[in-house]
C-alpha cells in the first residue's frame, strides 16, 4: 500500500505533568520533556511507516532548524519526506502542558501551514497513491483543494481526512467544497457535534454525510469509535489503558484505518484497529510513542 499524508505538520514540545503554570517567575521540575513530529499529516505519516506502510508525505515547513528536526524525525520512521517545501514562514510549533490525566492544552502556532503553494502540489505522486490522506484541509483553501482533489480521486485513489481546529457551523461551510470527494471523514465527536448542532452523534454523522462525505468515522475518546454511511452505524470498543498523553491519539487513529482499509479488514474492523493503535500512543508522551507495527495490532 502507498499513501501519501497531505496537509498539517508540527513539532510538538511536551511537557509531563504539568497540572498547573507557577505564577510569576517560579518553576516546577516535571518528569518529561520531549518533542515529537504531529500534526494531522506529520503525525499520521509517522505510524502509517510503523504500520509498514509505503509512506510520503507532503506540506510545508520553514526553513528553520524546527524544520530541520521534523523532517529528520519523520526520515527515521521511513517517511519520504522530499515533497515537504520550505516558504518564508517559521515550522509550525505546539507547546503541550500534559496534565497528570493525559488532557492536553496546547499553546499552537500554525506558521508554514498556512502557506502551502496549492498550485505547486505534486499531482502525479498523488494521483500514483493507493490512498491520499488530508491532515486539516482547513488550512489549504478548501475552494482552490476541491478541484485536486477530484483530480486525485478520478485516477481512482481513495481519500480521507481530519480536521485540526475546533467544529463549529462557519468552518463547516468552509471545507464543504471539499466533502464531496472524501471516502472517509475522520473527525472526533466534539467536532462533529459542533459542525451540525446535533447532541446525537450518529444524527451529526449523518447530516455531513448530507453533504456529500461518504463515510464518516469519528472517534469518541474512552467511547472507542464509531462508522458511520448512509444505511448503517456501527461502533467500535476503545482498549482499556492507562492513558498517560492523548495528544497524536487521533493521528494515530487515522494511521490505524487507513492502513487496516488498505488490508481489506472491513469498515467496523479498520475502526476497531485505529483504536488500538490510539490506544498504545495513548500510554505514553508524543505522538511517536509506542512499539506499533502491523502483526500487532491485527492480532489483538
């Protein structure tokens, strides 16, 4: 399977436990402190290469050392990272206080995201792919990411993707042109909730799949996951952990998907997979947390 991550890349700065923020000058010791490459491309393309996947991924990036640490920290895992450009705008950063619960507040700087060259995208790379995975199309003027992605889908290429920002009713209308040509959405249930205004989610699920998504797969936290088309609903279990960071969780749960879909497991089966994987980064601090691999997860 060869799938290219399209979209959002970050370098994420956690830090664990952090439960409060000394006031004024003061200072608290902190068990860890670490980085780690996220984002909804970034992130996703690290465990789709631990997954054993054929993995590209494509973005932008400053050229800056965060820029430098990124694409060194994706190339360890196997990421081809040669279609990440460099534009005149820093990496984009997160700072994550981890909390002894495993919430995770963030202080985000999109940076370089903002300013991918659309027209400059490596249409025959994606178009070569088996699956095409859009990390925060929110960012990539939705308008002008239509037209490439019925390109991309017309050579026969499926497409999924996931949303960074919050949901709400504005940023619905926003990415609309772009729901059309999507395989699967892959949302959490906040944003969905937030997208529609509905309480129930499967309703929620539904109506976006109103609007032209075919399948909507969002996860629910502790809830596990649910699958979501225009005839059915199903759910899938989340695993029962010991959740130390939830950040890159749904990163992850993409990763665990995408792949499971390129093994021909079933909807509910590649649902039940992307929990697992969430579940093994969930034990630990990053989004390039725990040993993942293929036999793995599928045997559990």
């Amino acid at each position: 399977m060869r799938v290219a991550t399209f979209g959002a890349h970050v370098l994420d700065v956690l830090a664990q436990p952090v439960d409060e923020i000394p006031d004024g000058q003061g200072a608290a010791l902190v068990q860890s402190i670490r980085m780690s490459a996220a984002g909804p491309a970034g992130g996703t393309a690290l465990t789709l290469a631990k997954l054993g996947v054929d993995t590209h991924t494509v973005g932008a990036i400053g050229a800056d050392d965060p820029g430098d640490l990124l694409v060194t920290m994706l190339a360890r895992f196997g990421v081809d990272t040669s279609h990440l450009v460099r534009v005149g705008q820093p990496t984009s950063m997160s700072m994550l206080p981890i909390r002894s619960n495993g919430d995770r507040p963030a202080l985000h700087q999109p940076g370089a995201n903002l300013a991918y060259p659309l027209g400059d995208a490596p249409l025959e790379l994606l178009t070569g792919m088996d699956h095409v995975h859009i990390g925060a199309p929110e960012l990539l003027n939705p308008p002008e990411l239509a037209p490439l992605l019925a390109d991309i889908r017309a050579a026969g290429t499926t497409i999924s993707a996931d949303i960074l920002a919050d949901g709400d009713p504005g940023l619905l209308a926003w990415i609309e042109p772009v729901l059309p040509h999507l395989d699967y959405l892959l949302p959490n249930d906040d944003q969905v909730r937030g997208f529609t205004g509905e309480d129930d989610l499967v309703t929620g699920c539904r109506r976006l799949i109103d609007r032209g998504v075919a399948c909507v797969v969002p996860t629910a936290g502790a809830d596990g996951a649910y699958v979501v088309t225009a005839d059915d609903a199903e759910h899938a279990a989340a695993r029962e952990v010991v959740v130390v960071d939830t950040s890159g969780c749904g990163d992850a749960f993409s990763a665990g998907f995408i792949a499971a879909r390129g093994h021909d497991r079933s909807l509910l089966e590649a649902a039940e997979i992307g929990c697992a994987v969430a579940g093994i980064v969930a034990t630990g601090l990053g989004s390039d947390h725990g040993d993942i691999t293929w036999e793995g997860v599928a045997a559990r």
